[in-house]
C-alpha cells in the first residue's frame, strides 16, 4: 500500500495496526530490520538466565518473585 502512495496514518487505519509498526515495515529494507534490537533488559538478565529457567521449570511464573529473589 505504501509502495502505491497511501499515507502510513491510512494504511494503519485501514490493517488496524498502530502507525509506529505500519512505518517500521513500510521503511524496512530487509527482514533484519523489521527484527526489534535487543533491548537492555535483555543483556542484564543474561547472567540470570540459567536461574530464571529453573524457576520457571519449578512452576514460578510470577515475575516479581524470581526478581526479588535475585535482588
């Protein structure tokens, strides 16, 4: 749609997808870069993840607990 002229705030109308999204993959160039970056929080509960996988195995899905655990 975009490729034939009508605007990102009517083609997010129209497919009912917020305008932020319907620019991401009308810009994108590759499928690489319809591919969020990694966030942060990622990175910081890389050390964890073997912990976190534990307690999710255990049953505890709740987030705030494993979090305060490992504060």
């Amino acid at each position: 749609m975009h490729d034939k002229g009508v605007a990102i705030d009517v083609i997010s109308k129209t497919l009912r997808m917020d305008g932020k999204a319907v620019r991401k993959y009308a810009h994108a160039t590759t499928v690489e870069g319809l591919f969020a970056p990694p966030r942060q929080s990622r990175k910081m509960l890389q050390p964890c993840a073997e912990y976190l996988n534990m307690r999710w195995q255990e049953g505890c899905t709740d987030s705030g607990r494993p979090f305060r655990e490992i504060q």
